[in-house]
C-alpha cells in the first residue's frame, strides 16, 4: 500500500463535451486597462487625441463611451497575449516604477484568465502635473 503511485487524470468538461475556448483581443484589453488603473501613479490611458476625444464626451453626457479599453491594444495568439499601453503618470512618481508596477499587474490579472503574458509594452505618453 505505501508503494502506491497516485496519478492525475486528464478532467473532461462538463458533459463530456469538449471544444475550444477563445478569448477576444478586446476582453485582454478591458482586464489590461482595469490592472494599469490600480496601479499608484497611473493617471490616465491614451494618447493626447484618445483623451481629447473623451473629454468632448464626457461634456455631452457619454462619458462611459470608450473608457474601458482606451490606451491599450491587445492581440492573443494560441493562448498568449501581447499588450500595448499608453500611460499619463502623475507627476512625482518615477516613470520606471509605475511601469514596473503596471506590468506585473498587467500580467498578473491576463495570467489569471488562462492566458500567458507575452510582451507588455508601455508608452509614457503625459505627465499629470497637480492630480496626485
């Protein structure tokens, strides 16, 4: 009995079905951009245009159109993604830092949805001067 050699056995989905699973470039990039937001230091996301346009909605009411994925681009490819990210940081934290930080996060939340963290580029695009 102490000789015996316990195995894992390959699980199979509810139901015996099987299939493949798929997520969208667009989901990596609304977890990316909720990680980056959590990181001390990230004032915003997205260039100058990206925040200029979301300005103009914000004053006419629409203020939640594009917010969840602006800064960022993603592409997934068998099970790893690649990430783009555009950071204002408030001004006083060091660029290297936040980014560090922003990364770990990034990678962190994307590995926890299945996923491997490929690359994770990040653009310092503004300072935030007076929001911290």
């Amino acid at each position: 009995m102490g000789d015996e050699v316990t195995r894992e056995l390959p699980t199979m989905p509810v139901g015996g079905v099987g299939g493949a699973t798929q997520i969208s470039d667009e989901v990596v990039e609304k977890i990316a951009v909720a990680a980056a937001k959590s990181v001390p230091g990230v004032a915003e996301l997205g260039g100058d245009i990206a925040r200029f346009f979301n300005a103009v909605l914000d004053r006419v009411g629409l203020d939640q159109v594009g917010d969840a994925r602006r800064g960022c681009s993603a592409h997934v490819t068998d099970g790893s993604a690649v990430v783009n990210l555009v950071l204002v940081i408030d001004a006083g934290h060091p660029v290297p830092q936040v980014t560090g930080e922003v990364r770990a996060a990034v990678a962190s939340a994307i590995e926890a949805y299945g996923l491997h963290a490929a690359e994770i580029n990040i653009r310092v695009d503004d300072v935030a001067i007076g929001t911290s």
